[in-house]
C-alpha cells in the first residue's frame, strides 16, 4: 500500500544524460513509434505502445518478457510540459485490485552543448520489494534509451562532420576492406 508520507522505500529517482537536446529526447520519449525501439530492461522488448499525449490522455505499453507474457503498464498523462516534463500516473494491467495508481514524473533538464539529463522519478510504490524490481526496470529502459539515441545519431553525426565522415570512411577501409598485403617474390624466384 502506498505510504502517503513518501517514505525512501515507496519512491525512486532513476537518471541518464543524452547526448541530444531535450525536444529531440521528449520527443523519443512521447512517440510510440519510437518507444517500441527502445522500452524495455534486458530480456523483455516492447511489442506495442500506444500513447494520447495530452492531460488526461491514456498510455499503454506491453512489455514481453523472453518467455513470451506481455504485461500492459497503462496510465493517465496528469501534466505535460514539452519539452521539459511529463507527470502520468502508471499501473499494472495484470494488478487490477492495486489500491493506488503509482505516479510518474519525468524531467528533461537541458545541458550545456545540446546535451540532456533525464530525470525518472518513481513515487507511491507500494513497498520496497516493488521499488527494487522498478529500480532494475527504469536503469534498463534508461540504458535502452540511451543506446537508441546514440544509434540514431550516428548517421547525422556522419553526415554533419567532416572528421566523422572521414572516420567513417577510415574504420571502413581499415575494418571491412582492409588492405590487402602484396608480396613480391624474391629476386631469383619465378612463377
């Protein structure tokens, strides 16, 4: 049950830094096209999101776990502030008895050079044990998060950068065609 004093073991606060500016990383987070790419801690991916981004729209989200359940996370958007926060309650579809909807706030705090840090801060967790397994769970979505950002911004990086480009273009020779070595025969040697 949720203890209204906010105890340390009903709430959490989970962070990352980006490498992108809060509108591109609000936008990733807010998107169920790109959700699908990225939600998830290890071994579970995230089939299907559906997301009504505006105060008192709904969101859905399935995470398949590797034996195949899907589990729905659903909720309603309580504040939007693009680009620099989202307030939504979360609740377990599988859990329809819960006594109380857990609630979601995630910041998108800009930093220097387009950079981001964002902020998930998990609260009304219903006991400690929850709060570990949200724990674990917000670390992993966080990392994917991050991976598909820098996965993402690899070809503009390429495209935008002439010391990339020619990076690029050296990795490739050096790694996927590398030279091949041509041997003279030695004086005195025929063919």
């Amino acid at each position: 049950m949720w203890n209204p004093e906010g105890s340390e073991a009903t709430s959490l606060r989970v962070s990352r830094v980006v490498r992108v500016p809060p509108e591109r990383a609000f936008a990733v987070w807010t998107d169920p096209n790109e959700i699908v790419r990225w939600w998830g801690p290890a071994g579970v991916t995230c089939p299907e999101s559906h997301i009504d981004l505006r105060v008192g729209g709904e969101y859905r989200i399935a995470n398949q776990f590797a034996d195949g359940r899907v589990v729905w996370i659903r909720g309603t958007f309580e504040a939007i502030d693009p680009p620099h926060s989202l307030i939504y309650s979360w609740h377990l579809e599988a859990e329809p008895h819960a006594s109380a909807d857990e609630r979601v706030t995630v910041r998108f705090e800009p930093l220097a050079g387009g950079a981001t840090t964002i902020v998930v801060i998990h609260e009304r967790i219903g006991d400690a044990a929850r709060r570990e397994s949200h724990a674990i769970g917000w670390a992993g979505c966080l990392d994917g998060f991050v991976a598909h950002l820098a996965r993402a911004r690899v070809p503009e990086l390429i495209a935008h950068s002439g010391e990339a480009a020619r990076l690029h273009r050296q990795w490739n020779h050096e790694v996927v065609e590398p030279e091949r070595e041509t041997r003279q025969p030695p004086q005195g040697e025929g063919i």
